[in-house]
C-alpha cells in the first residue's frame, strides 16, 4: 500500500511540474561576456572570469568588484571568495569587525576574526 501511494504521490508531483512550475520561471535574458565560474544563492548571482575577475549581479548588470579571486560562492551564510595564494575573502552574514558588511569590497577573513568573541550579526 505505500508504495502505490508513493508511485501515486509522484505521479501527481510530476504532472504539477510539468503543467505548472513553468508559469513561476523568472523572465531571463541574454549576458554578454563569459565565466568560468558563476553561483546563486540568497538572492545573490556571482561568478568568476578566465582572467580571475569576480563579478556580482546588480541591477541585472554584472558589476565586478575590486580583487581577483579564482572561485567566489554565495549562500545562505554570506559571499566567500578563494584568491590564487588560497586567502579566504568574505561578506559573511555573521561576520567581525574586521569584515565590510555593507559593500561588495570583500576583506581577508582570519582566524582571529573567525572567534565568536569578534562574530556579530549584520
């Protein structure tokens, strides 16, 4: 009996799909220029070119922002960046003082900020 009302269960789940998800997709358009990388999460898009630029959608502009990163990712718990030399750079939803919060300027996260002594929530 579970199984069938499990195949049941699924059966409905992909025909809502199918008829109805597709009236939820967002209006997308075409971005000139190329990433090797790109990440979305929390409402944020970011991603990284061949030369190692990061850039950050605003505005549905991607906007590049001002240090050279080889990967960058974005998700619930803020933006984080790795450089060439494998520095941690952030903008962190918990974050220290010595992190921006409130600028796309990413700064070097340390362990000394990493203490919960430093942590503050923006």
């Amino acid at each position: 009996l579970y199984r069938g009302a499990m195949k049941v269960y699924q059966s409905v789940l992909l025909l809502f799909n199918c008829q109805f998800l597709h009236t939820l997709a967002f209006d997308c358009t075409v971005t000139s220029g190329n990433l090797k990388q790109i990440d979305a999460g929390s409402g944020s898009v970011v991603g990284v070119n061949n030369l190692n630029e990061a850039f950050v959608l605003i505005d549905n502009v991607f906007t590049k922002i001002s240090m050279s990163l080889n990967h960058f990712s974005v998700g619930p718990a803020g933006q984080l960046g790795v450089n060439s030399a494998n520095n941690i750079f952030g903008r962190c939803k918990y974050v220290c003082t010595c992190l921006f919060v409130h600028s796309f300027d990413l700064k070097l996260c340390t362990d000394h900020c990493m203490t919960p002594k430093y942590q503050r929530a923006i």
